[in-house]
C-alpha cells in the first residue's frame, strides 16, 4: 500500500492559524480597500457630474439676462410700445437694458434703412450712446436680409470689440416685426471678458478651473481672459488655446500623453457618456490633470465646450493614503500571522513530542524515549501520563517479546490475515554450546545468566546483520531462520554468511577467554534448507511466529550430528546439509563433504558438508 504524504502538526497548526487569519484581515483589508476606492471613484464622478452640469448650467444662465432684455425691446417694438424712429425713447429703453443685465457689452439696433443706434459700453466705462449709417458697410446688408427671412432669434458669430480689454463679444441677433412687417434687428453683445470674470469666480466655487472653448481650438472665457487680451489682428476676435499661457488648458486635446478613465471613475456603461460629459486624464510634465467638459450648441453654429480640469493629486494623495492604510493592515497581517505561527508551534510541540516518542516506540527503541512532561493543557496532561505508563510497561515487556521479530512484520506491511500459515521454502539454523551444561553445574546463576547473554549478544548480532528471524532460544541454544516473513530468493546464503560470521565471533572470544585464563566454549551449527509451514502458531492467549515441519528436525538433526564428527581443540563445526550446499554460490567458502548420515525422523540418508 502507498503511503500517502504527510504533514507536520508544527507546519499544519501554523498554517492553519495563519490562513485562517490571514484570509480574515486580507478579507477585511480588502472589501475596506474596495469599499474605499468606490466611494472615491464614486465622489470624484459626482464631483465631476456636478462641476461641469452647474458650470454649463450656470454660463447659460450668465447669457439668458442679455437674451431677456434684447426680447423685451423687441416685444416693445412689435407692441407699439416703443417707436424704433423715436431716437431719445429708444435710447432710455436700451441704456434700462443694460443696466438689468450688466453682462452686455453693446445693444444695436439696426432699421430697414441700415441706420444703427447702439448702446456701447467698455470695461468700467460708462455707456455710449452711437448712431451711424451702416448702408455703406459691406456684408450689413445681408445679413439684416438674413434676418428678415429667418424670423427668429440667432446666435451670430464673434465680433471684436472696440475695446481690447473687453475682448470680443458674443452676439445675438433678433428681428423686429410690428404687424409681419420687418422693421428692423436688434443685436445684443455679451462681452467675453465679462464672461471671463464669471467663470472665474465660478472655477473658486467648484473647486477647479473653469474654462469655455469656442471650438476646439480656441478659447471664449478663462480665468487669464478677465482683462481681455492682444490680438494679433483687428479681426483677431478670441485667442487659441496656446496663447493665454495655460500651458495644461493647451494640452487638453494632446493624445500622445491621454489616459483613458477607469471604469470605478467613468461609471458603470459610461455614466459620465451618457450625461453628455466628455472626461479623460492628461499628463502634464508628470502630473495627471483631469479634465471634465460638455459641449453646446446653444450659443450659434460653432460650439461651445463648457469645462473645467484639476490635478489629480489630492484625488492620488487620498489613494495613497487608502495604500498606506492598506500597508499597515499588511503589517498588521504579518504579525498576527507570526503570532499564529509561534502559538501554533507552541500547541503542536507537545503533540510532536508524542509523535518522536511514538517513532522510537515503533522502531523498539524504548531505551531512548525520554519521559513526556506534564502540560496545563487537561488533555495533553492526561495524554502524556497515559503514555509514560505505556512506556513503562513497554520497557518491561521488551525483554520478552522478540521485538526484532515483531518490527519485521511491521516493516511487511501485512494485517493480520497477511500473516496466515503458509508453505514456504526456508533455510533454518539450529546452535547450541557443546557440555555447557556440565560446565554451568559449579557457576552461579547470575554468572550463568551473564554468560548466556553475553553469547547469544554475539550470535544474535551475526544472525540480525543477516535479516534472519531468531524464533527462540533453547537453554544454551538458539533456532533462527531465513526466508520468511519476508521473501529472501538467498536464504541460504545468508544462513551460511552467518554462520560464518557466528564462528569468527565465537573463535575471537575463545581467544579472549584464553588470555584470562578462562574456558573456551565449544559450538554446534546445524544448517538446512527446506519446506516448512510458517506463521502464527498457539492458542489465543500467545502466539508465536514460528515455523514447523521436517525441516525444522533435520536441522536440528545437523547440529547434534556436530558431536560426531568434531575435531579435538576445535572451536566451532559447522554442519549443512546437500540442500542448503547446493544453493550457496560456487566457491563462497571451502567445504568438506562428510558423507551420507542417516538422522532421526528421515528414512533416506542425507548428505552432509562441514565447514573448514
């Protein structure tokens, strides 16, 4: 079965922790963030409807007082109210005029004849009073005819003014009827200048720069046009947009550096588009204006852009603020993830303590798990003493169950069921001390106990280098193995490798023994190779992993068969039988054909080697 990947308590607690923290205040820090930059998205459009909407509003609002008063002289005309030949009554009916709406510049009327008599006025100058013949005057002629035939009121086209520093003037043209009969126009002038004043104290009410574009390459009404301004010709009547020195109103139309707006600024499907407001940001030397206008054709054939732009920077600084904000959370984030890590560690230490403990458990190291120690935690507390009693029965036990045994069927991987009686080929070793028992009659017990161990320490340490399974020991002897639990294809030749090893082990001792003038002790190996039945074996109160069957006997038969044919002063013999020679690799170690023995429990004799 494939082990599925695994994860840390330590990394799984902090990740946890802090994910889940992290989500929280990321969450938080963005629909904050969001929420923020709407509502300024949403007051910076606002602001933007509300500038241009009002300031359009308003300019047409400065026009409607000259209109007004141009209907009124004309209705009093086409009344009978007001004679136009009566020169002085005209006069007082106009000058009143002017007085109501002191935006208008000039108010003229012009006869059937082409005689005018117009209403002049400059800046901070007093109204004059004109009266000339214009029969003479090229183009009058037209358009009066123009008038006559088009019989409603008309924005006309620009017109200097006679004083420079009221600019030009805006001109509405009216024609006069006194019972269908054309008796005249009147032409009401607003001055630009005039207009000028107005959006400039209007841009200080809304906060930006106000300005009115007569096309789109010339500019009617800004803040820089108040005291008029030189023209380059006498018929030179509004400056384009390079010469006010506004150099961010001249880069208005400049795509090379244009940004188109956002959709939060613009407005869900065009908002600021469907108001009939044009917008877009411009940047000018590395600030970004934006720029808000409305187009009109109220005021004649060519229109009017009624408009105003600002720096972006208050809008960019609140951003940066939402971005320092938002920094901070981070901040904020950082440490409390770092606070969720160190806690984390801190409620996984102990879970990991059990879990290093329980590792050694598995591995049967119980030597070296050390005590867990009691926690203010309830249940970390009751888990840790519940496992140290584990421990310390654990390590009573370990010197009864052969735990080498049990980590190699862990190590298989098997359930219980894996582990059934099967029939398997096996190689099986059989040792035992030759007339040990005679020799431990005059020893002590402790010193017996201290010999057996020490002995089977060296035998079972050869048999373990190997992967044997060491099934028991018999007195002074022990039963070992290879080839089951798990599938060793070399059995045999690792059987005979630790019997080897297991004689070089017993001859260096034997020589130690000598120098301290102690017994040698003398041993049996028998080794044999065959089918055997193996698995768990007893009743349900102990059960032993073991195998059984003949060759289990003729193994055993091999070492006994030992005290036959041993050599005086010799350490060790080793007895093996065809079937385990036959499957050794040729020339491994020298062996000595000892002949055909008859053994117990078998009918046909078996042919046996020794070792040299």
């Amino acid at each position: 079965m494939a082990h599925r990947r695994t994860y840390s308590i330590t990394f799984t607690l902090a990740l946890a922790m802090g994910a889940l923290v992290a989500i929280g205040i990321l969450v938080v820090l963005a629909l904050g963030l969001n929420s923020a930059q709407r509502n300024t998205a949403s007051l910076l459009r606002e602001w933007a409807i509300t500038t241009v909407t009002s300031a359009g509003d308003l300019i047409e609002l400065e026009m409607a007082p000259a209109r007004h008063q141009v209907e009124y002289v004309r209705d009093m005309i086409a009344l009978g109210r007001l004679n136009p030949t009566n020169r002085r009554q005209m006069t007082d009916v106009m000058l009143g005029a002017m007085a109501a709406a002191p935006q208008i510049g000039s108010l003229t009327f012009v006869d059937s004849e082409l005689r005018i008599l117009a209403v002049r006025r400059g800046l901070d100058q007093p109204p004059m009073v004109v009266s000339e013949d214009w029969s003479d005057v090229p183009g009058v002629r037209e358009q009066v005819e123009r008038a006559r035939r088009g019989k409603v009121a008309v924005w006309g086209e620009l017109i200097p003014a006679l004083d420079e520093r009221s600019g030009s003037l805006v001109n509405l043209r009216l024609p006069v009827f006194v019972d269908d009969e054309f008796v005249g126009g009147l032409v009401v002038a607003v001055s630009v200048s005039q207009l000028s004043r107005f959006v400039d104290e209007l841009g200080s009410q809304v906060g930006g720069n106000v300005f009115v574009l007569y096309g789109e390459d010339f500019v009617l009404a800004h803040r820089l046009l108040r005291g008029g301004f030189k023209r380059k010709t006498p018929f030179h009547v509004v400056p384009e947009l390079a010469d006010i020195g506004d150099p961010v109103l001249a880069s208005i139309w400049d795509r090379s550096n244009r940004t188109v707006l956002t959709e939060a600024i613009a407005g869900n499907r065009g908002e600021l588009e469907r108001r009939g407001i044009g917008a877009h940001v411009q940047n000018i030397s590395g600030v970004d204006y934006l720029f808000l206008y409305r187009r009109t054709d109220e005021f004649g054939a060519t229109p009017w852009y009624v408009g105003t732009y600002v720096a972006m920077t208050g809008f960019q600084d609140e951003l940066t603020r939402l971005l320092g904000a938002m920094a901070a959370g981070l901040v904020v984030l950082l440490m409390a993830v770092g606070a969720a890590i160190v806690i984390g560690r801190r409620m996984a230490r102990p879970i990991q303590r059990v879990a290093n403990a329980a590792n050694l458990v598995s591995g049967f190291q119980f030597d070296q798990v050390a005590p867990l120690p009691p926690s203010r935690i309830r249940e970390i507390d009751d888990q840790s003493r519940a496992f140290n009693s584990m421990i310390t029965g654990l390590h009573w036990f370990q010197n009864y169950v052969p735990r080498r045994l049990v980590k190699r069927l862990m190590e298989e991987g098997g359930s219980r069921e894996s582990f059934r009686s099967v029939r398997r080929t096996v190689t099986v070793m059989f040792t035992d001390i030759a007339g040990f028992t005679t020799q431990s009659e005059d020893m002590p017990a402790d010193q017996v106990a201290d010999f057996l161990n020490d002995h089977f320490r060296l035998t079972a340490a050869c048999v373990e280098a190997e992967r044997g399974t060491i099934d028991k020991y018999i007195g002074d002897g022990m039963m070992a193995f290879w080839g089951a639990p798990g599938h060793q294809a070399d059995h045999a030749e690792r059987a005979f490798r630790a019997a080897m090893a297991i004689t070089r082990a017993v001859r260096d001792d034997n020589a130690q023994r000598r120098a301290r003038g102690l017994t040698a002790i003398r041993m049996r190996l028998g080794l044999h190779t065959g089918d055997v039945v193996v698995g768990n074996i007893g009743s349900p109160g102990r059960v032993n992993y073991t195998i059984v069957g003949d060759a289990v006997n003729v193994g055993q038969r091999l070492e006994q068969l030992g005290k036959e044919v041993v050599s005086p002063g010799e350490d060790v013999v080793v007895l093996l039988s065809e079937d385990t020679a036959k499957l050794l690799p040729p020339g491994v170690a020298p062996l000595e054909p000892v002949g055909e023995r008859r053994v117990k429990g078998r009918e046909q004799p078996l042919l046996v080697y020794r070792l040299l």
